[in-house]
C-alpha cells in the first residue's frame, strides 16, 4: 500500500495514458509518483600509489571494504558528492581529478560514479559510518572483503590502468540475470 | 505539506539524528525520505557526419531542440535508458560507442549523461514527444532554439572533438548561482 505524498490519497499503480510502464498514480490530485534510480557517487583517493579504504561501520555489509561512496544529494554536483562523502566518511580531503567508472546497478536501482582523486594529506580518520580508514598497496588489498561488485571493478580497471599507464573512463552495467 | 507514502501521515522536515540536512521525516512510522537527483540520460546520434536532433511537442522548452533523452527508469541500465528515449522521441535505432558528456545540473536536482551514439538507419520518425526529427550538418544546427544547456554544451564538445579528431569525455558542471 503505497499513499500520495501530496495529498495523503491511496496509490493505484497503473500505466498513465501515452506511458508504457504501470506508475503510481493519484486518482485524487492526479500526481505521477515516478521512482527512477539513485546515484552514488564515489572517489578513488590515491597516496603514493596506495588506495584509500574505509571498512563499513553500518549494514549493508558491515565490516567489509568500501570506496568513499554515498548517494548524492539535491542541491550538489556529482563532484560534490564525491568531495563530501570522502570527507565523511573517511575524514579525507582529495582533489578530484576526471570521473572513473560509471556502473549501473539496475537490481538495486543505483548508478555508481566514481572520480579518481588525490589524496592531499594523510590526516584521515573514520567517520561515524567507518570502522577504519586504510591505505593499501595493491598486494594488501582485502579482495575478498570488498563490499559491493562496483568497488572491486572500479579497484580492478585502476590497478589494470596503473600498469598499463593510461587511465582510461569505464562504463559498464552488472545486468539484470 | 507533504505526505507519508508508506502510511499517510504528515511529514515533518528535520534534521535525523546522525544526519546533516534537514529530510522529510515520518513520525509516525520512522521512516526518512530521502530526496535524490534524478538521471536524465540520452544520445547524440550520428549519420554521415550529421547530428539527430528532435523538436520538442512538450513543456518545458516546446518547440525548441534537443538530442534524444529522458529520465532513466528503474530496473534498466544506463545504456538501455539512451536506446529507449531514443527509440521513443525520435523512432530511431541506434548503436552506442562511449558515454559522452556528464553534466550536474543542481538548480533542477539533474544528472545529464549522453552517450555517442551510431544511427542505424534513416527510418527515424518523431514521437509522441516530438514535433519532428531532423539530421543537422554543424553548419545549420539551430543554436538559439535548443532546449537545454546541457544539449547545447555537449553539442559543442562534440563537433570540437571532431575537429580535433579526438572524442574525449567531457564532464563537468552547471552550478548554482
């Protein structure tokens, strides 16, 4: 059961005249309730070769490794975002330079951006949703406690593109099965 | 005022404990809501060195230009959401090469992505959205008449790219004033 949140009616969910999908629709003020995919955007903060990681303090995946990464918000760029959610989660300020990896998540309904960045100094610490903040060489990399498919492709393509010298923009999808 | 979409109550507008911004907050039943930008992703569409623009048959911006491209959907990818507004506005199958162009456009709490894209064939026909669907050489491109910054900036990338005779990815951003 789902109510509108303009005017408080029941939602019936069906296909709007001229649309082809079933929407959530007010009968009573005429409101299209549409839902479309969030963004989560994210850096790739580097020191001297090393990557910087943050160990999850809240679910999903407690306790597993995670780029700086956080759902953006309305009022902010996607630049933003990224400065923002290294800063909180991390405590880490980076200079960003071009975006990364542009992943769709289509069984969550998320879209991962993540910029490749500058660590500036190495005063980080965790924020509140952290349990620890880590710099890894890529030999230490805790590849088995990564928390979610978009970090370890992102973490892949970087160390792929450092061998390989050229940093290129990677786009991809992890499909519906 | 706003609305609970789960129970109907009335929301208030607070800052969560834990939290920095000021959400919708039910408390009645606990639950948050979160306000997120929205995606709106499309394709510069090319044939013979000309661009496929469509003319818009609504608000905002009737009558004026754009490149195929619409509000990403749930459940589908990035790419997908390019191939359908495309199929959709302007009836036209297309081949996609690389993301393009990412553009933050907070004033409307927007994501703009455009992906370059390869046109099929020519049985492209305008639909419902639009009036009609033209192939533009650079020189007779309608520069006054498009609808959106964002379509005109990449645009602009794209027939400097192709002078130079490179096609980067151009991310960047519209600020808030």
């Amino acid at each position: 059961m789902k109510f509108c949140s303009n005017c408080a009616a029941r939602l019936a969910k069906r296909v709007p005249p001229g649309d082809s999908l079933p929407r959530y629709v007010c009968d009573a003020c005429g409101e299209i309730h549409y839902q479309n995919p969030k963004l989560v955007v994210g850096a790739v903060p580097v020191w001297d070769g090393r990557l910087l990681l943050c160990r999850r303090a809240i679910e999903p995946r407690y306790g597993y490794w995670t780029l700086p990464a956080g759902f953006m918000e309305n009022d902010e760029t996607a630049a933003q975002a990224a400065l923002r959610e290294t800063l909180e989660e991390a405590g880490a300020r980076i200079e960003l330079e071009a975006p990364y990896s542009l992943i769709s998540v289509p069984h969550v309904n998320q879209v991962h951006l993540f910029y490749r960045a500058r660590l500036l100094d190495l005063e980080f610490k965790p924020g509140e949703e952290s349990l620890e903040v880590v710099l890894f060489e890529e030999a230490r990399v805790p590849w088995k406690e990564i928390a979610f498919r978009t970090v370890g492709l992102t973490l892949k393509h970087w160390f792929a593109d450092r061998k390989s010298g050229s940093y290129g923009f990677h786009a991809e999808d992890i499909p519906l099965r």
